[in-house]
C-alpha cells in the first residue's frame, strides 16, 4: 500500500534522524528546479549553505579522527568526502530519491536516480537541517551518515594528476592535456565536464565542483581503466 505525502514524509524525517519543526524546509530540500513554479523555491540555496555546513562538519571529524595527520592528507580526505558522489551515496543510502519533486521530463528522465541531482539533494537537506535545527542537528546528520565512510576510506594519499602523468612518461605516450568540454548546474554551484586524452588512448572525463576536482577524477579514471589504480576509492 502506498503511503500518503504526509506518512512517506514522517517516514523520511525518521531515515534523516531530523523532524522537521518546519517542514517547508524539508520541502524546499528536495524540490528541483524543474518543479520550482507557482512560487514554491528549488533546493538550490539549500544546497548552497549545505555544501559548506558539511565541508566544515567532515573537516571537524577528520581533524578529531586523525591528531597526526598533515594538511595535505587532511584535504584529500576531506575533497572525497565531500564531493558530488559521496552525497548521492548518502541520498541513495536514505532513499531519498522517491520524495525528490521533480518536473515531468526530468522524472522520465530517470532524474531520481541520476547522482548529480541526488547529491545536491543530500546537501540541500544537510542546510535544511542547519536551518531548522542548528548547527548542532546537522553534525548530528553528518557524523551519523560520514563516519563509517570517513573510518572506511582507503584512497592514495598520491594526487592523481601528478600519478597520471608520472605513468605516461614512464610509458612514452606522452603528457596529459585537460580540457572542458561542457559545464552545466546554477550559477553558484557550477558542474565542470574535463576531458583528458595522452596519446592514442581513448579520452576519459570526469565531473567535478570545480575544474581541478573534475581533472583530478578523469585522471583517477584512465588510472583504474588502464588498471594502475585498483579503484577511484581505493587507488595505489
């Protein structure tokens, strides 16, 4: 049997840890802009302050978590818990996708299930949070969803541009060259599609916040394509 709007919304709060003393929050945080009309706001304010409230919440557990390690380690931990993926892995974790409102062509367009927009969800919700319960309920929020997650990762501590281009010299075909071939999302939460080719093989993208993210996850994926890297999670 299907749940009503408000016992599948009930049912949300619960897998989020956080009842909403203002549900018009909770609404906004899952409203996309394909279905922002008639005055109802999409989720991308939200997904705005959201974006920042978790940067600084991992930053507090990583610091907490790890007393010796330095800041560049610090930061490569912190960029792989927080970039797009992450937050869809944690949307999808919650089920987020059924209550997301969406336009028609988007919902038939599988947008539910496409990362990006469960990602900016799952930011737009951690802001929501914040708004209605403080900082304090959104740390609660990320520390039950980042933890695991923060304790699990087992990524390399070598930047993966410098590990591409070390592998390609090594080889002889040549240096990496990146170039955007398509950048899409709102004005202040931009997307950047990189596309990166080195020599004959055949070019490999990555999408990222910002154009050194997305170059960093291309050349992580010809890495595990070319079978040097294990996985973009767990490479060297």
């Amino acid at each position: 049997m299907k749940k009503s709007g408000s016992a599948a919304i009930e049912a949300l709060e619960a897998r989020l840890g956080h009842q909403f003393a203002d549900r018009k929050l909770l609404e906004t945080a899952l409203t996309h802009a394909s279905a922002a009309s008639g005055g109802r706001a999409s989720y991308q304010r939200l997904e705005f302050l959201g974006d920042r409230v978790l940067g600084l919440a991992v930053s507090e557990m990583l610091i907490e978590a790890f007393p010796k390690a330095a800041e560049g380690e610090l930061a490569q931990r912190l960029t792989a818990l927080v970039r797009n993926e992450s937050c869809a892995d944690v949307a999808m974790a919650l089920d987020v996708g059924a209550a997301i409102r969406l336009g028609l062509g988007e919902a038939q367009s599988g947008g539910r299930t496409r990362a990006a927009i469960l990602g900016d969800v799952c930011e737009a919700l951690i802001g929501a949070i914040h708004l209605d319960g403080g900082i304090d309920a959104a740390r609660r929020f990320v520390r039950t969803n980042w933890k695991a997650r923060m304790q699990a990762w087992r990524g390399s501590m070598r930047d993966a541009k410098t590990t591409l281009q070390e592998w390609a010299q090594g080889k002889g075909i040549g240096t990496p060259a990146y170039a955007i071939v398509g950048k899409h999302g709102p004005d202040h939460a931009p997307l950047f599609d990189i596309e990166v080719t080195i020599g004959s093989l055949s070019p490999q993208r990555g999408e990222g916040k910002t154009r050194r993210d997305a170059e960093q996850l291309a050349a992580a994926a010809v890495l595990v394509r070319e079978g040097v890297w294990k996985g973009i999670s767990d490479g060297g």
